[in-house]
C-alpha cells in the first residue's frame, strides 16, 4: 500500500486490512504496532537498499494488472539521496511485463511496491511510493517504509554470469506442465497485490490517510507449499507474520494480484497475474503453523527465461554447533550454550546480530528455522572462547521453542547459519539508553557486554552514560539478574532500572526492581538522557509502537529510535 504520513489519531490501516487483522483476531496488536510503518527510512534502510543487487517490483501495467519482477543492477543501482527518495538507474527489459510502466514513468508518478530483500542474510525491508520521472531521473518517492521479520526466507548465494541473448518468451492463459512441475517444487514467490486506483481515487483520497497503490511481499515454505489444482489454480498457505495483513487486507477489497516465481538456478522469472480468494478457515493447509488458504484464478502467463544475469545457490547450514550448556534462566527463559567442534573457530557477531538456526523436529516435513537474538559477549571481543549464547523463551504453542526447552539436551547438535542482522549501536560516545521488555532483552545484554568490553579493554575509551531499562512481569520471569548486576557495575556511566509490571509477594522493591507498571516514554524522558541520546528498544510489536510513538510526541527525533520486534510464533 502506498501511504501518507498521518496523524497519530488516524488509523495508518484501509477498511480491507482492519477487516482482515479482526477475522485474524489481532486487531488491537497491528493497530498498536501501526507505529512501525514510516514516511521515511531509517539510514540502515537506506544502506540496505543502496548495496543490493536486485529489488522486488510490484506495479500495475497499462491495463491495471498487477505484476511482480525482478529489478536488477549493479552495485548502486540503486541510492538515496536522502531519507525519502531513492534514485533509480536500472531498467526492465522489453519482454519484462512492467517494462513499459518502469522505464518511462509519468512526471506525475506511478504507484508501486518494493521489496529489498538479502536472501543470504534473510534480511528484507519493504517500501511502498510513487516511480516519477524528474529532470531526466527516475526517482521513488517514499511513503512508506518498514522492516519485517526473517521467517520463511530460504538463504541463497548470489554470482553474476555474463548476460547472454534471452531465450524466447512465452505467453499463455494457462499453466503447462512444466511450469506446474516449477511451482510445485517452489520454497519461494513473491507476491503483488493492489489497493484503490490512481485514476479513480483522485489526490484526495491519496492525502486522507488511508492507502492506495502496491505492496510487494515475499512467501516461502518448504517445496510443494505451493500447489496447483488440476484445474489449473494456485494454493498456498497463509504463515502468521507481523500482523498488518497488507497483502490479505488488500485482496478482501481486490482481488487481483501478481505473483512471480524465480528459477533460482537459471535465472528464469515466471510471472502470474489473476485474481485471488482468501479462505479464512480451511479444513486442510500445508503446515502445523498455517492459519488461512490463498487460491489464484490464473489469467495471464508470462514465462521467461534466463531473464537475469543473477544467479542463486543454496548451501547447507555451514555450522553443526554443539550444546555445551543448557541454563534455566527463569520460568520462561532456557539459555543454550553452543560451541563448534574442538579446534574450529565461529564465525564473530555484532552485538545486536541473531543467530539463524534450523531444526529437526519430528513430524515436520522439513527444517523448522527460526533466529534467535545472541546474548552474550560477542566472540570477536579479545579473550573470547568461542561460543555463541542464544536465550529462547518457551511459547505455549511455539513448535520450535517448545522443541528447545523440552528436547534439546546438553550435547545434542543444531545445525545454524552464520549471525546475521544489523540492529546494534554503532555511535562512539553518545549516551545510549537501552530497553527491553521481556525476551527481548537478550540483544540488549549482547550490547551491554560488548560496551563493557570496549571499557574494559581501552584505557582511553570515552565513558558513554548507558541506561539500561527492563520491563519484566514479576521476579519469576525477569531473566538474567545476577549477569545484569554484574555488567554495569563492571561499566563505568552504567546505570540499570527494573519495572515489574505485577511483582510478586516475594519481589522486593529497591532490591530486586526499581518501579512497579511498565515502562513509559514519560519513564525514559525522567532519566535525563539529553537531547542526543539514542534509544534501542526491543519487546512484543504493540508495546514497542506505543513507546517510541510516545518518545517522538515528547520531541525524540525518530533518527535516534531504533527497534526490533519478536513475536509469539516460537
């Protein structure tokens, strides 16, 4: 969707979308987190989108159609001059079915999606905007723009190869069966669908708040979570994500929508447009974690192959990690200590990186892969022994978690790729506030590690003041205490507060938390931070949309925020 900046009173979210967070029953969570999408992007974001490849591309043609493909280039193609613009220098080839659209964009702008994904990292952020043509340069104006979470991204290499003449294309109104046997074999599409229409909304409708245009969004699973009927439909399952329901909250309004398929290994693109119905309670999906059905009523075909000069590759999880220790840190939160074999060394991370990993759980059909925020000292510190620490917290109905804390034992192996993510603090000597509220404080304990390392291994370093704030239920689940206590006394300008939002009998205010309720922005304000503090903040979406709306109504730049979200699919 494309998107105006709107006021705090106004819902950032269409009548289709609120209709489909109530049927998914999280109406009040994606409300909350409406916070997360932006008028402009964040400088990770604007670096992210500078040094990739390739983008996601979801526009409509001259008929209204909506279609997806691949835009590619070299290093730079892509660039932002600033926090709301990206320029673009690449172009679509004659045969690509946006050509025509993309290429020579109206000065008055044209509605599209983008997707910047990084497979080999399973980082992605999406932008949504307008493609204008201005003194003879392409520009994305930016209305939108937020990040989303790693899950179901299958890791892939990419290598340029020396672009030859692309072979013919084929259109058609149906699937044949070769490129039935191409989906069905599927872990990845993408995915483009479509809200109002430039031409009949008008620029009042645009400038109301509500959305209009394109999103683009990615889909995966393991191969054949795709199928295609004997009639010639597509089916796929709907997996639990952020909760905006961009895609579905456009389709229960319109149901057209683009999807394109990548031949990974050739650099084929296979671009679908139809229309799509949303089955809201089937009796059958692919997957235990699937909550909805998705059918495509297939209309046009565009076939192409060796489109691309890219190419993909996929390698097996490069580590087999060794739990060497198994710590129950609360009633919620195990720790798995993990160590590579006896003379190999680990790959290092950042504090703020997660570790990606993948599991072998019976009865599933294939790796279950989730990331998990490392949080401990990271292993490239002087001194190091070479283990990563990962700290899960164990959900209800969380197959992987569950699988952790109940199965896993000391000495058992986990197959995991190298750390990944860039949420971290790379100022030098600004005062630093971290938050965190439940598990979410285990990026912020990398950091506090890492900031007393520097201290402690630098005698000239700059004392930065870092305030160190945690939210926590009651003592029961506050994880991580001692270590905690430990550390910023250790930190020279460290200075920690505890909430408990319900303690328990036992809790002990002054020794075991500072402040009863939860955590406020009016609470981080109070400690006097300066005006040039920056904030990391990490906890459930909803709580995290409410406390850094509530720091830029109290006048924090939203520069100076940065967040990362968790969520209860465990």
């Amino acid at each position: 969707m494309t998107r105006v900046t709107t006021p705090a009173n106004v819902t950032p979210f269409h009548a289709g979308e609120r209709e489909a967070q109530r049927r998914a029953g999280v109406a009040d969570q994606a409300e909350a987190a409406g916070g997360f999408i932006r008028d402009f992007m964040p400088e990770p974001h604007r670096a992210f989108f500078s040094q990739l490849p390739f983008v996601v591309l979801a526009a409509g043609d001259a008929k209204g159609r909506p279609w997806v493909t691949l835009l590619e280039g070299d290093s730079g193609f892509l660039e932002s001059p600033d926090a709301r613009t990206l320029a673009l220098s690449a172009g679509l080839a004659a045969e690509d079915p946006l050509a025509s659209c993309v290429n020579a964009p109206p000065a008055s702008g044209m509605a599209i999606g983008l997707l910047g994904i990084e497979l080999a990292t399973r980082r992605r952020n999406r932008l949504n905007g307008r493609l204008c043509s201005r003194e003879g340069r392409r520009l994305i104006e930016v209305q939108q723009s937020f990040g989303n979470c790693p899950q179901y991204i299958r890791e892939r290499e990419w290598q340029r190869v020396e672009r030859m003449a692309a072979p013919g294309v084929s259109v058609s109104n149906a699937l044949d069966a070769d490129q039935r046997r191409r989906i069905a074999t599927a872990d990845t599409f993408f995915i483009g669908s479509v809200h109002g229409n430039d031409e009949d909304e008008g620029d009042e409708a645009r400038d109301d708040g509500r959305s209009c245009g394109f999103d683009a969004s990615h889909r995966g699973g393991e191969p054949g979570f795709v199928r295609v009927t004997d009639s010639g439909k597509l089916r796929f399952p709907d997996y639990p994500g952020n909760n905006f329901f961009n895609t579905l909250g456009n389709l229960m309004l319109d149901p057209r929508v683009g999807l394109l398929f990548v031949d990974f290994e050739s650099g084929g693109l296979l671009h679908i447009t139809g229309r799509a119905h949303v089955d809201w309670s089937p009796e059958a999906t692919a997957g235990s974690n699937a909550r909805r059905l998705v059918e495509i009523c297939v209309e046009q075909v565009i076939d192409r192959p060796a489109a691309l000069s890219l190419r993909w590759y996929r390698q097996a999880a490069p580590l087999s990690l060794k739990v060497v220790d198994k710590i129950v840190e609360s009633d919620t939160i195990t720790s798995f200590c993990l160590a590579a074999d006896e003379g190999s060394s680990l790959p290092p991370f950042q504090a703020g990186q997660y570790l990606p990993v993948e599991l072998t759980v019976p009865g599933q059909p294939g790796p279950v892969r989730r990331s998990y925020s490392l949080s401990g000292a990271p292993n490239a510190a002087k001194g190091r022994t070479g283990r990563y620490r990962i700290s899960v917290k164990r959900e209800a109905h969380g197959l992987a978690s569950r699988f952790l804390h109940d199965e896993v034992r000391v000495g058992d192996r986990l197959a995991a790729r190298a750390p990944a993510g860039d949420f971290g603090s790379n100022e030098v000597s600004c005062p630093l506030v971290l938050v965190s509220a439940g598990v979410g404080i285990t990026p912020m304990l990398a950091m506090l590690h890492a900031l007393r390392d520097v201290a402690r291994d630098s005698s000239d370093a700059i004392v930065r003041p870092v305030w160190f704030v945690h939210g926590a239920r009651n003592g029961r689940v506050q994880a991580f205490r001692e270590e905690l206590s430990a550390l910023t006394a250790a930190l020279p300008g460290a200075a920690c507060r505890i909430f408990y939002s319900a303690p328990d009998e036992g809790d002990s205010r002054g020794e075991d938390y500072d402040v009863e309720g939860r955590i406020t922005a009016d609470d981080l304000l109070a400690l006097q931070a300066g005006a040039e503090a920056h904030y990391r903040i990490c906890g459930p979406a909803a709580w995290i949309a409410d406390l850094s709306s509530g720091l830029e109504e109290l006048g924090v730049d939203r520069a100076r925020i940065a967040f990362e979200t968790f969520g209860p699919t465990g």
